[in-house]
C-alpha cells in the first residue's frame, strides 16, 4: 500500500513540474493575450519557442469568422522581452 501512494505522490509531483510555467523562460502566455487583444481574437495557445537563436513565442489567436464562417486560426510569431 505504501507504494502505491509513494508511486502516486511520484505521477502527481512529475505531472505538476511538467504542466507549471517555467520561471526562467518568457511569460508567453501574458504577451498572447495581449497579442489576442490587439487582433480582436481569443487566445488559442501561447508557446516559448526558439527561431534563429533568439527566444520567441508562438502565440495562436481564433479571430471571429464572418457571417456564421468558423473562427479563424492565426499564428503569430513575437520576440519573447
């Protein structure tokens, strides 16, 4: 039994350090959202990335369709500062 909640605690610890944001690296979430703002879209995914040597994020925004069209998908690629 004890185990089991060492293995558990083990699968818990790993799943949070892989889904927490890392503090080293560019707060790409908040640059999306302000990118989604300035497009008049909605977040999709904000993702640190490297292109070129330099530190980027590539943020999606979903822009509203026209005339009941699905949103549209925009990739965006900016500087991580």
């Amino acid at each position: 039994m004890m185990y089991r909640t060492l293995i558990s605690s083990l699968a818990f610890a790993a799943t949070i350090m892989a889904t927490a944001p890392s503090t080293a690296g560019p707060d790409c979430h908040a640059i999306g959202e302000q990118v989604a703002a300035e497009h008049g879209g909605k977040l999709a995914r904000a993702v640190p990335a490297e292109r070129d040597g330099q530190k980027v994020c590539v943020v999606v925004v979903l822009e509203a369709g026209q005339q009941g069209e699905r949103p549209r998908r925009t990739e965006i690629i900016v500087p991580a500062e």
